[in-house]
C-alpha cells in the first residue's frame, strides 16, 4: 500500500506550505532593506519590491512545475560519481 505523498505528481503540501511561508517572509525584508536606495538610485522605493514579488511567484511556478514530474525521471539525469 503506497502513501498518498508517495503518488508520483502529488504535492507535499506541508513542504509548500513552508517555502511559501518562508518567499512571503522574504518580501517585506527585500523591502525594508532596499527601500531607501531604490528611491535615491531609481525614484522608487518599491522598485526592488516588485522585483522580489515577481521571483516569488515564479520560483511557486518553477516548484510546483517539477514537483509535478515523477522523481524516478530524474535518476537518468544522474551523473555517477
């Protein structure tokens, strides 16, 4: 009998629910760390912001993307030691 995480193309919930918490911990630091020099540098103090949003978003995508390929698939992408 196979646990429903190990069906291949299931999500761990509990592990994306953690490294969304942590992206999401991530954007107000990004923002109270660059604030100040995105505005002298670039005018804008949500400059830097925004580009953190957008990686957070597509490194959800790009995970959610290959959590969804069988991980047996990546053994033939295996260099041997």
């Amino acid at each position: 009998m196979t646990k429903e995480s190990e069906i291949p193309g299931r999500l761990d919930w509990l592990i994306l629910l953690i490294m969304t918490a942590l992206l999401m911990f991530s954007v107000p630091i990004v923002y109270s760390a660059s604030s100040t020099i995105g505005f002298t540098k670039y005018g804008s103090s949500e400059k830097f912001l925004m580009s953190q949003v957008l990686r957070v978003f597509v490194a959800l995508a790009i995970t959610i993307l290959i959590s969804r390929i069988d991980y047996h698939r990546y053994k033939s992408m295996n260099k041997r030691i």
